[in-house]
C-alpha cells in the first residue's frame, strides 16, 4: 500500500518540483504510532530555504486534494534531505563526487559491510571509495547493488 501511495505521489510532485527548478530527492510514506507522514524530501544547488518547501507544500497539498491517492489521514511534510542527504540514485553517486560519504553493504566487501570514506568516483556502477585506515588510505570498490544505504557523512576532521 505505501509504494503505491510513494509511486503515486512522485508522479503528482515531480512537475511541480520541476517547475520550481528542483529536485525530488525522495517520497516517504510512514506510520509513526497513530499518525501517517507523508514527507517529500526536495533540494537545489545551494540547498532549499523554507519558501522553496512551502512552495512545494501548497502545490502538491492542492494535486493530492484534487486527485485524493491517499484513503487515511495523513500529514504532508516537504523538507530539504538535511546535511546527511541519503544517496538514493546512481545519479547522487555522481552528484556528490567528493563528498563524505557512509556506505553500509548487503554483504561484507574485505570483511566490512560499513564504510566512511571520501567517494572518488562512480564508474560502471561501482562506487569508488578512498577509505582511512589508520595512517593510510585505502581504496575500495563497492557494486552499486551490493549498496543498502548510503548518506552524505559529517566529517569533523
């Protein structure tokens, strides 16, 4: 029930996040104790301030009024993904060439299934990463379908 209601409500965000010039980050639908959230995660180059989330809001709350995908009551939530941006796409992998990033795997990779390191790359649908260890740096490659999480990681370094 919650994919379709995720499947439907990107469809019904996606052009007005285009309109705005953004980019739909993800669509949650959850149950936290007795309440349903439904929470659009949105960014932009430079990040999103709260005029651009309550764009978003009025738009879709108004689409989602009209064309009603969801039976329960739901609260709608647009928000920016946050500082710990979660890598969902090939394309964020990308995108944030660079960046800080953790990556928990399905399966070990060297014995490891999480991993904090310095994403060199995402060629061939594997992600490069330079990892620490220790006083060295070390490179690992990990299959994009071996992936189960991955996020931007604060570094304090």
């Amino acid at each position: 029930m919650s994919k379709k209601i995720v499947h439907a409500t990107e469809e019904i965000v996606q052009p007005i996040v285009e309109e705005l010039s953004l980019e739909l980050v993800e669509v949650e639908f959850v149950k936290e104790g007795k309440n349903h959230f439904l929470r659009v995660y949105v960014d932009k180059d430079g990040g999103v301030d709260i005029e651009d989330c309550e764009k978003v809001s009025e738009k879709l709350s108004e689409k989602l009024d009209e064309e009603d995908p969801i039976e329960q009551a739901y609260y709608l939530e647009v928000s920016s993904p946050g500082v710990e941006r979660k890598l969902k796409k090939k394309e964020d992998f990308t995108k944030f060439t660079g960046s800080h990033i953790f990556v928990k795997t399905y399966e070990p990779i060297d014995g490891e299934k999480e991993f904090y390191g310095d994403l060199k790359d995402f060629v061939n649908d594997e992600v490069i990463l330079i990892v620490k260890i220790k006083t060295r740096e070390k490179e690992i490659v990990i299959p994009y379908e071996k992936v189960a999480n991955a996020h931007i990681a604060v570094s304090f370094s």
